[in-house]
C-alpha cells in the first residue's frame, strides 16, 4: 500500500481541520517521527510534479491546501453561480424540513413515500438544510433542519413567514407549499 497516497486521502477527508501528527501516526498505526517524516514526503511529492494542491504544516497539524498560484480560478469559481434549480424532489423535501423540522431523513421518507437520500444530500450540499442533532432513538438518527442560507435565499427573515399549512389533513400534497422553483441569487 502507497502510504503517501493513504495521507493524502486522510487529509483531503480531514478538510480544512487537517489532522495532527500524532493523529495520523495513531491511524497509520506508525511513529509520530514516521507519520512527519512521511507527510514530509507528500509535501515534497506535491512541490516536485508542481500539483495544484500543497501540503501545509501548522502547529503540528497537517492540511491539503490549494497553491497560492491558483487564486484567481479559485476566486472566479467562488463567484460563478451554482446551478439555481432545484428538483421538484428536493423542493418537497426542503418544504417538509422546513415545515416540520427538526426532523429524520426516515420520517421525510414517510411524508413523501419514497425515498429522500438524495435529495437530501443535494440540500445539504447547498447549505439549505444542516444537521442539527440526533434522535433519541435506536440507532440516534440524524435530525435535519433549514439553514440561514435557506432564510436568506428565499427571502425570509424567519421560519414564521413560511407561508401556513394547508388547514384539512387531505391536503398533504407538498406541491401545495409555496417556494419558488428557482432560487434567487445573492
């Protein structure tokens, strides 16, 4: 196995934390003088085949980076819009999180019928809706609820001024609730 390629996925999976040295020793099952010496060594690797990412030590601590020379595409990416739309599945499972929040991915299931996986990981994607805790209840589920983005997109200043609920129970269509098909841009 490529120790090198293993600290390399380590640290792109650890993000902007990055990981200490003795962490990575400790999952490498190796000396805290091996896991330095082999971070070392990736950072070395990166600066010869001139990779678009680094490797930067702080405090002890290891993190992937994006090189300085790349700011301006990085800049220009931020700036570029996401794609707007959203799917009529995400729509209605962002309109029953919002609605019905804190709430479980198996309890959206159930509302909708189907399966939300992937809809939720779209909006979670999208910074529309976080985690915000976890069930107490077998295996602890995830709790999902809407964000400040998703304030801020749809033009809210609260969760109150979500438009009200359909009043009869047989009007449990999500379609029902109003939320743009697009949202606006910042």
């Amino acid at each position: 196995m490529n120790l090198l390629a293993t600290i390399e996925a380590l640290l792109f999976a650890a993000g902007s934390e990055g990981l200490q040295t003795s962490d990575l020793a400790s999952i490498l099952e190796c000396s805290v003088s091996d896991a330095r010496n082999l971070c070392q060594q990736l950072q070395q690797h990166l600066d010869d085949r001139n990779a678009g990412i680094a490797v930067q030590e702080v405090a002890d601590t290891w993190q992937l980076m994006t090189r300085p020379e790349h700011a301006t595409y990085l800049k220009r990416m931020a700036q570029t819009p996401m794609q707007t739309s959203l799917s009529a599945a995400a729509l209605e499972v962002l309109a029953i999180v919002a609605y019905k929040q804190p709430i479980t991915r198996i309890d959206v299931d159930e509302i909708r019928g189907v399966q939300s996986d992937r809809a939720l990981a779209t909006l979670v994607h999208r910074q529309l809706i976080r985690e915000v805790g976890r069930q107490d209840a077998p295996g602890r589920p995830i709790l999902f609820g809407t964000t400040d983005h998703f304030l801020r997109h749809f033009g809210l200043k609260s969760l109150t001024e979500l438009p009200p609920l359909p009043a009869t129970p047989e009007e449990k269509d999500v379609s029902l609730f109003v939320l743009p098909t697009e949202m606006p841009r910042d």
